[in-house]
C-alpha cells in the first residue's frame, strides 16, 4: 500500500492530471512535473524520479483498480472508464488531523510576508487532498484554540529586510527608542532576522560606530534598501552571538555562572522546558533542586526571573541577587 502521507498526495495528484480534460494523455515527465511542482512549488529543480511515478502507477493499478493504459499514439496516459476517480480514497484520522493542525498554526502567520509563500503551499495541499469529506466535521475547532498574535507594527518590514540580508545590501530607516520621543536615522549591514516572544528584531554592524547593533522592527520606520554592498564581519558568527544569551540582549563580555533554587512545583516546569541550553541540575533534595546556567545576566533574564514569583531563589551571581532583592522590595513599596 501507499505507506506514507506523501505517496498519497502523490496518487491523487497523477489521478487529477489524467482526468484533466483540458490536457489529455499526460505523459510520466508530466506527471512527475505535476507532482513536483504542486508539493515542493516551481523551480525547485527534481525532487521526483522517474522510477517513482512508475511506483505510483503500479500501486493506482493494483491497489486502488485504476483502469491506467498508456497511449502509444498520444504518448500519455488515460483511463478506460472516463468516470473512475480516485478523490474518494479516505485519509486517516491522524491525516487529517496533523495537516489541519499544521494549517490552523501556520495560518497564526497569514499577515506575515515571510511565511506568505508557505501558507499558499499548505492551502494548495489541503485542497489537492480533497478534505471537503471533513468540512462538516468542526468537533477539532470546538476542542483546540491557538493562541491568538497580535499583529505587531513593523512585520512589514520583514521581507525587503530579508531581501536585504540575502543581496548584502545595508539598509537605512528612522528608529525610535523606548527612552524618549525623538527618532534618529540608522543605516546598518544587516547580518540577521531574530524573533523572541512574538517580536522580531534585525542585527547587523553600524557603519558609523563600526560594532554589532540590534534594532526592533516594531520601533522601525520609514525603511529603505540602499544601493551599497557589504560583506558580513568574519568575527560575526550567528550561532555563537546568542549562544550565551536569554533573549535578545547581548553585549561583550564573558558570561556568568547562574545558579537558581526552585521548589519542586517549579523544578517540574523547568526540567520539562529547561530556561537555556546549559540549563544544568547540581543537586537534587524531595522539596527543591538547584540548577545551574552559564549566559549573559539581561533584563529578559531578570524579568523571567521575576516572574517565577516566590518559587524561585537566586543563589549566584551575588550582583543579579542583589538587583533581584532590591527589585523585589521596590514591587512592595508599590503596595504600601
């Protein structure tokens, strides 16, 4: 049988090109081209050999009893029962289920330039698989909610950043800092597109003071592609720039061993979603445990600290205790 979710697709995508009145007697290269082009897009280059429609022919033939004959005259194939189809071979239920899913998430980011083109690749699958049999069926809209985004100001700028990134291009725009009202002209070489929390941000090198800048999209505008090229810093290196980082803060210097003390309500939440990557367990008793990270103290780092409430004690650095001690106290004259 067709043992994957893909060769079905594929199945039904042949069984349309042969029904296809408007171009009668598809050849096999126009099969493959059809398959090709329907799950990877145009121009991808072959994804699809020869010796794999040949498969799916044979599996239509025995599996499915697709009456397939080739044309010697037309060289293409046909049916000999002009009625036959194969829309009516049932998906599975997990199927269904993982390509609504897959949809319903992607469609969280239908506003978005960047995944424009891959929302139209799902919605091309979804309606080449024919899920009309499952419209009536809304039970999985009633039993899953998505959390819904907020559409931030300045996504816009997404794509011709992008754009920018790929062509080493630098680009200029009016920036307005959190601190104060007034807007300052940027230009920058653009290295990198970075999302946290729903936000993104674009790094790259200041031509003026010659150093690595980060820059929110949300507080961007008035964006210009420039004419200038640049080629990317051999000391910048995307991976290692936040590797020692919570958030998206990140300046030069070393970074710091942080240890924390969690209760055991806490310790669950972390084990199973650790805070960094060099999240580390150090000791372990029935009511806490103590970890350890290695990464840059920064204020995302100390608000997600703040927000783990009373559950949390900070052990080192002393000068992030310290700031977290003070913070706290700060919170409770708000009370007062």
């Amino acid at each position: 049988m067709a043992t994957n979710r893909q060769a079905l697709l594929r199945l039904r995508i042949i069984d349309k090109a042969i029904r296809n009145p408007q171009k009668p007697f598809p050849s096999k290269d126009v099969l493959r081209q059809n398959c090709e082009e329907e799950l990877y897009g145009s121009g991808i280059g072959k994804k699809i050999c020869y010796s794999t429609i040949e498969k799916d022919i044979f599996v239509m033939r025995m599996e499915h009893d697709a009456p397939i004959k080739y044309d010697r005259i037309n060289k293409g194939y046909y049916y000999t029962d002009k009625d036959y189809s194969m829309e009516e071979i049932p998906l599975t239920e997990s199927d269904i289920s993982a390509i609504k899913n897959a949809t319903n998430i992607l469609r969280q980011f239908k506003n978005n330039p960047v995944f424009a083109n891959f929302q139209y690749a799902i919605e091309k699958i979804i309606d080449r698989v024919s899920l009309s049999q499952i419209k009536g069926n809304s039970y999985n809209d009633n039993i899953l909610q998505f959390e819904s985004l907020p559409t931030i100001r300045g996504n816009e700028f997404l794509d011709p950043i992008l754009l920018a990134i790929k062509n080493r291009k630098s680009i200029q725009f009016s920036y307005h800092k959190y601190k104060g009202e007034e807007q300052s002209v940027r230009r920058i070489n653009p290295y990198l597109l970075k999302e946290y929390r729903n936000r993104w941000y674009v790094i790259g090198k200041s031509e003026i003071k010659n150093i690595i800048v980060t820059f929110g999209l949300d507080r961007i505008t008035e964006l210009i592609t420039l004419d200038t090229n640049f080629s990317i810093d051999s000391n910048f290196n995307s991976d290692l720039y936040f590797k020692y980082t919570f958030g998206i803060t990140t300046y030069e210097a070393l970074p710091e061993n942080l240890v924390i003390k969690v209760n055991k309500l806490l310790s669950k939440y972390l084990i199973s979603q650790p805070l960094h990557h060099t999240q580390e367990i150090i000791d372990k008793n029935d009511d806490s445990i103590t970890l350890s990270y290695f990464l840059l103290p920064s204020f995302e780092l100390k608000m997600q600290l703040l927000g783990f409430g009373s559950d949390i004690t900070i052990i080192k650095p002393k000068s992030l205790r310290e700031d977290i001690k003070q913070t706290a106290k700060n919170i409770l004259l708000n009370y007062e």
